[in-house]
C-alpha cells in the first residue's frame, strides 16, 4: 500500500515547523533576528548556528547591561 505524496509532504512541512519554530523563538529571544532559525534545518548551519548562539555574547544581555 502506498502513501499518497500529500500525507509526505504534510510530514515533512510538519516536522520542519517541529524544528524551525523552536528554534526561530530562541533566537528572538537573545536578541537576534527570528531567521536565523531557518539555519536549524541545514546540515551543516544547524552546528555553526549553535556554536555561534552558544560562544558570542547576547544582544539582550548587553542591552540588559546598558540600561
């Protein structure tokens, strides 16, 4: 039995939202743009994205720091 190409592509698009979302929302959050969420679903831009988030210093803190 065969699974019809729209129950794939809802799969897909559903699992991409499951890892974009999260991660866009993180971004926000320390101060960078939401876009660079989209980096969570690229091979290799998911590991230079986190090391990136993880190692420079946050947006939000200097601007906590400055006020």
């Amino acid at each position: 039995m065969a699974v019809p190409e729209l129950t794939i592509v809802l799969v897909v698009v559903a699992s991409l939202a499951l890892v974009v979302y999260p991660a866009s929302r993180i971004c926000a959050r320390l101060g960078y743009p939401a876009g660079l969420g989209l980096l969570a679903v690229v091979p290799v831009a998911n590991l230079v994205l986190l090391w990136f988030v993880a190692s420079s210093a946050w947006p939000i803190d200097q601007q906590r720091r400055g006020a």
